[in-house]
C-alpha cells in the first residue's frame, strides 16, 4: 500500500502508520508477563476441555457417561483398573481406569468433571456478559447523559413498569399486567405528540408532573448506592434460595447483582471522554447519539471494563462453587465441579480425591482467569507501561 | 462539615428507605410462600395455613405487610416465624458470637498484610515480592470450603487444633481462664480462614500504593539527597502511602455479617451468618430482612465514616 510517489516529493517519508499494530503491541507485551501467559494457556485448556466435555458426556450414548452408577465400584481411588468381573459390559470406563477414581455411587468422577466443566465456564461467561451489559449500559447513561433531568411522569410510569413486571413474576398475574398495561399507554402518551406536549400552558396538575425531580447521574449513581448496601454473597444466596434451582436462576442472579463496579468506572470514562475533541467532531458531523456512544466512545472506555470482566468471571465461578457447596447449585443429576466437591466432603478422609480433584480443578481455573485478568490490568495502564 | 454530616446523613437515610423497599419486594414477590415450606407435614391443613397467614399477615397486601414488618422491627417487637423468638435478640446473640471472629480475623489480616505488601513494593520483583503474589492470587482464588477442608486435614491429622464449634462440649465447670484458652483455641482455624482472603487482597493493596508513592519525585529527592534507606522507605514513602488505608477502617465494617456465611457452617460456628442461611433456608422473612437491614445500616456507617476519615487525614480535602 504505497501512495503514489507524486504525492510525496523528494524527501519526504510518506506518514507511516505505527509500525507494529495495537494488537502486535499488545501481544508483544503480554509476553514478558509469564503468569498472565500461563493464565491465558490455562485458560485455553479449560475452555476446550469444557467443549469436550459437552461433547463427550451429552446424549444417549455419551463417551463417559457422568451418571452411570456402578454400586459395586464405588470410592475407587483415582487410576484404578474397574473390576470388569463385576460389572456389566458397557458399564467399564472408556479409558480402562478410573482415570480420577470414581464417588459414592460409583460414578466416573473424570466424567463427571467434563460435564461439569462446561457449567463453570457458562456461569463464568453469562454471568459476567450480563454484569458488563448492564453495567456498560447505565454507565453510559450517566456518563453521557448525567445532566439531563428526570420528569416525574417518567419516574412514576417507570416504577408502574417495575411494579407490573415484578407482580406478574411474583404471581399476582392480574394486578401485574393491569400495571403493566397502564404503564405503557402512560409511555406512548408522553412520548407521542398528543402527549403532554399538546398543552400550550399545561394546567397545574401537568405542571407538576412535567416538573424535574433529579438527574440522570443522580438517579443511576444513587440506585448503585442502593445496590452495594446488599452483601453480595448474602443477597445472591436469598434470591437463588427462594427462586426455583437452576443454572440459569444462578447466572442470572450473579450478573444482575454485580454490575456497580463496571457502572462506575464506565461512568468516569466517559465524564472525561465525553469532553474531548473526537467526541466533539463525531458530534459536529450530525451522529446521533446512539453511535457516538457505542461506537466512539465506549471503545475507548473498555480497557477497565476488560481488567474487571476477566477478574469478574474468576469470582463468578467461586460464587458458584459456593452455592453448590451449601446446596443452592445446580440441582443434582447435573455435575458441578461446586457439588462434586460438597458431596465429596463428607468423605473427606476415606475418599480425599473427591475433595481434591474437583477443589484444585476450580482452584486452577479461578487462579488462570485472575492472573490473565492482572496481566491485562499491568499492559493496559499506561503508566506502568512506560515503567516497565 | 456540620453541613456534609447533615446532607449525608439524609442522603444515606434515603438510601436506607429504598433498600428496605427492594429488600422487602425481592423477598415477598419470590415464588412460594412460608406457609409452603413443610407442604407433606400431616399437621398442616389448610386452616392451619390459614391461621398462620392471618398471624403473620400474610394475606394482607404487600404494603400493609411492609408497613407492619417495619413497625415491628422498630418498636423491637418482631418475631421470628420458625421459633416465636424475638428477632432483635436472636440477633443479639449471634452477633456476640461472630463479633470475637471478626475482630481475630480482622487482626490477622491487617498485621500480616502490612509487612508483606511494605516488604514486597520494596524490594519489586525480587523473589521475596515473586512468591507473595503468586500466593496471594492462590489464596484469592482458592474456594473458601476448600481451603477450609485442606485445612481441617491437616489440621486433624496433624496437630490438635478443634475444629467443630465454640467450645469443647462438657467443658462448663471449667477455670475461667481455661475457658477462655479454649475459645481462643476453637476461634484459631475459622479465624485464620476468614483472614487468609483478606490478606491476600490488602496485601497487594498495600503494595501498589507503596509502589505509587515509591515512584514519586520526593522519594527520589529523599533518596537523592543521601537519607539512610529506612528514612526513606519508612518515613517518606510509607506515611503517604497509608492514606488511603485509614478509610478503610470503615469499609470493613460490614464484613461482619457478609463473609462468614460458609466459614460459619463449615465449623458449626453459631454467627450471624449460619443463622442468616438457616433463616433463609426455613423462610423466616422477619429474620432475613432484619440482617438484611442491618446489613444495609453497616454498609451505610461505614462509608459515612471512610469519608469522614478521609477529611481527618487529607488536609487537602475540604468539604
């Protein structure tokens, strides 16, 4: 890609792009940082392992088939061969030993760790996808449109909303959708043109619902105040508790309950960012807002939210571990690397691996998805940078 | 200052008003009901439930109960639905248990930090600073149970530490000193469970901000100027370096009730935490809630006092 000689006389380099690109650059110093390499290759291995694992203990005639019980092979210890005598054919490991020994019930813990390796990865991963989209989400908000005013039309349907949504949820189905029904006509006639706007000099009663009750910033940044009033562990354990156990309830809960932090670092990058001058002339070109936002600004402002989200999935999947262990996990057919552990505890001296195996197994992963989260943090923040 | 005390006293009421709302609605807009906790119980007819619904209120609508249940836990009269105990002091008893946890573990964390974080900014990546990173991120990724049962092994196998609640049973007519070697004795393991997370992140804390100040053009000048090395690292670099640390003294404040709900179960530790998950466990919304609130209310004091810190230390910090 040169440009043609005429553009640049005689002694003049034509302008080079950087020499190495952002990646390269980035790539480059990542790999002076050895624990974040071996994070991210811990990583690697786990995240294939977790789409093997699907793959080989899913179906009806899986590879290792994690809910194969075998009474009369139960607490072998690991890399023992199967008394084939025993058992029935077919029912042998697939591997000829109990490559990590088998349970209580005589089930293939190797078969049940692959299928519960994927379920870690998912909590991890949807979990933290939901944390960083709300949290992206009203950061920005309140970022960029921090001094705008809040109506209090637009508060009182808003809670109208919430109020119908939460009802319909909680059963109440007719109130619930009355509510709902009634917050939304309110919606399309305050936005709408024959809405509140119709009024040259609205009357009093408008007046006051027209009036500006607080800003954008205020109302987001207060509601994140409200949120981090919760003990996290605490509030999560209720709500899994008291809703019905699945994975997607756990998922759900640990995502909808840990987007403060990303809101609040996200919300002072763009009070900065939103003053500089790109921003300035994506605006001076006529780009709506949306696209200034998410195209142009939150780019810029995703480094700190990158650093969290990777630290946010190695908590996840402790969080999750820690239910299982106290009985709110996944219910128990499925494997859990968190529930294998807490079935294997009350066999903590007879049968150690049971504890063990899938103990160091969340240990490794948790360690790999901090450490590569740590690595990123060090090459993303320039001031370390130009110190190193 | 009278001013920032009274708006964020307001401010922080308001916030208290609205968790004691979204706390309130998670709790009741759940599916199920207590009354359905025990469905096969034989004993259970229908207008037995229906007694206890009129009792406790639960066929009122949401707002009246919310108005009831806080009424009560103001006025120190509600009850708890699994035993008829009163709430506040069920509360009480626990929290004197958890309080003796909270303050040892606290310790720990604290003493052990400062020197690992303060030595390992000193001397950056030598060996010594090496090893205590990679053993901080192992302890902060470790699973808390697990670390726990590596320990309860060890422990058992090894030396003889208990591990199983407060007290030796059958140890009541005891000296008083005996006694309380024996608590201290039971509080070591859960205690130093609780700590070893804490650790692990303050001590990293600890280091980056010696790092921070470590890189600042006084350092160097002290440095510079030929002060003897503790001169610089202790007196220099450090006293700015703990700044930030003085506000946190507020912020662990809510670990009190947070933290310890498995550390509690796993050594049968009667804390607030255990019973917050056996209150959760049995419905015993009053219970929750309450913990809940009090919750909220150590978040709430905590921050207050950050900040308040945060001006006694900063001069240039003004309000």
């Amino acid at each position: 890609m040169t440009a043609p000689a005429h553009l640049f006389p005689t002694g003049l380099e034509e302008p080079a792009a950087p020499r190495r690109t952002r990646f390269e650059e980035f790539w480059r110093l990542f790999r002076r940082n050895r624990l974040a390499l071996v994070g991210l290759a811990v990583f690697l291995l786990f995240f294939a392992t977790a789409v093997a694992g699907v793959f080989l203990t899913a179906g009806n005639q899986p590879v290792f088939d994690p809910a194969l019980v075998r009474l009369q092979e139960k607490l072998r210890p690991p890399l023992s061969p199967p008394l084939l005598e025993a058992l029935a054919p077919g029912e042998a490991p697939p591997l000829g030993v109990y490559l990590f020994g088998t349970d209580d019930l005589g089930r293939d813990v190797f078969a049940r760790m692959l299928q519960g390796a994927w379920v870690s990865l998912t909590v991890g991963f949807v979990a933290v996808g939901i944390s960083v989209l709300v949290g992206v989400f009203l950061g920005a908000m309140a970022g960029y449109y921090g001094q705008r005013a809040v109506r209090l039309e637009q508060l009182l349907f808003t809670l109208l909303l919430i109020a119908g949504g939460s009802l319909l949820a909680g059963g109440q189905i007719g109130i619930g959708a009355a509510l709902l029904v009634a917050g939304h006509a309110w919606l399309f006639f305050s936005l709408s043109p024959w809405g509140f706007r119709r009024w040259g000099s609205p009357p009093g009663w408008v007046r006051l619902l027209l009036g500006r009750v607080m800003q954008v910033d205020t109302l987001i940044m207060r509601f994140v105040d409200i949120m981090l009033c919760f003990p996290s562990f605490f509030l999560i354990l209720t709500v899994v508790a008291l809703l019905p156990a699945s994975i997607y309830t756990i998922m759900i809960v640990i995502g909808l309950t840990s987007w403060e932090g990303t809101t609040r670092f996200v919300r002072a990058e763009f009070l900065s960012l939103r003053e500089l001058d790109f921003v300035a002339a994506a605006r001076a070109l006529g780009l709506s807002d949306v696209r200034i936002i998410f195209r142009h600004i939150t780019p810029n402002a995703i480094a700190p939210v990158l650093v969290s989200a990777t630290i946010g999935i190695a908590s996840a999947i402790l969080t999750e571990a820690g239910l299982s262990f106290l009985g709110f996990g996944v219910p128990p057919p499925h494997a859990t690397w968190g529930n294998i552990l807490s079935d294997g505890k009350r066999f903590i001296f007879d049968a150690p691996w049971l504890t063990f195996i899938p103990g160091v197994a969340i240990l490794l992963v948790v360690l790999a998805f901090n450490l590569f989260g740590e690595g990123l943090r060090d090459i993303l923040n320039p001031r370390l940078r130009e110190r190193n | 200052m009278i001013a920032f005390i009274g708006r964020s006293l307001v401010q922080k009421i308001a916030t208290l008003f609205f968790v004691s709302i979204v706390s309130f609605a998670i709790i009741h807009l759940a599916p199920g009901e207590p009354s359905q906790v025990d469905p096969l119980n034989p004993k259970f007819t229908p207008e037995m439930v229906e007694r206890f619904r009129t009792a406790f209120h639960l066929d009122r609508p949401l707002a009246v109960q919310y108005a009831y249940f806080y009424r009560d836990l103001f006025t120190g009269r509600s009850l708890s639905w699994k035993d008829n105990q009163p709430v506040m002091q069920k509360i009480r008893e626990r929290f004197w248990n958890s309080l003796p946890l909270f303050i040892v573990g606290t310790l720990i964390t604290w003493t052990i930090s400062f020197p690992v974080g303060i030595r390992s900014a000193i001397h950056r990546g030598g060996i010594y600073d090496r090893s205590a990173t990679l053993i901080a991120y192992v302890l902060i990724s470790i699973p808390g149970f697990f670390f726990a049962y590596i320990l309860i092994i060890l422990v058992v196998t090894h030396l003889k530490v208990p591990v199983v609640g407060m007290r030796t049973f059958g140890l009541w007519d005891t000296s008083w000193l005996f006694q309380t070697m024996d608590r201290l004795w039971h509080m070591l393991l859960p205690s130093a469970l609780g700590a070893s997370g804490g650790i692990a992140v303050l001590s990293r804390y600890v280091r980056s901000q010696m790092l921070e100040v470590e890189g600042q053009d006084y350092v160097r000048t002290a440095k510079a100027k030929g002060l003897p090395w503790e001169m610089v690292h202790y007196k220099h670099a450090l006293r700015n370096a703990l700044l930030p640390f003085v506000t946190m003294f507020g912020l662990i404040l809510p670990g009190l009730i947070g933290g310890s709900v498995i550390i509690e179960s796993i050594f049968s530790w009667p804390g607030m935490g255990r019973m917050a998950y056996e209150a959760i466990l049995a419905r015993d919304y009053p219970v929750i809630l309450t913990v809940n609130f009090i919750a909220a209310v150590l978040v709430l004091i905590g921050t207050f006092v950050s900040d308040l810190l945060y001006v006694i230390v900063d001069p240039r910090i003004r309000l």
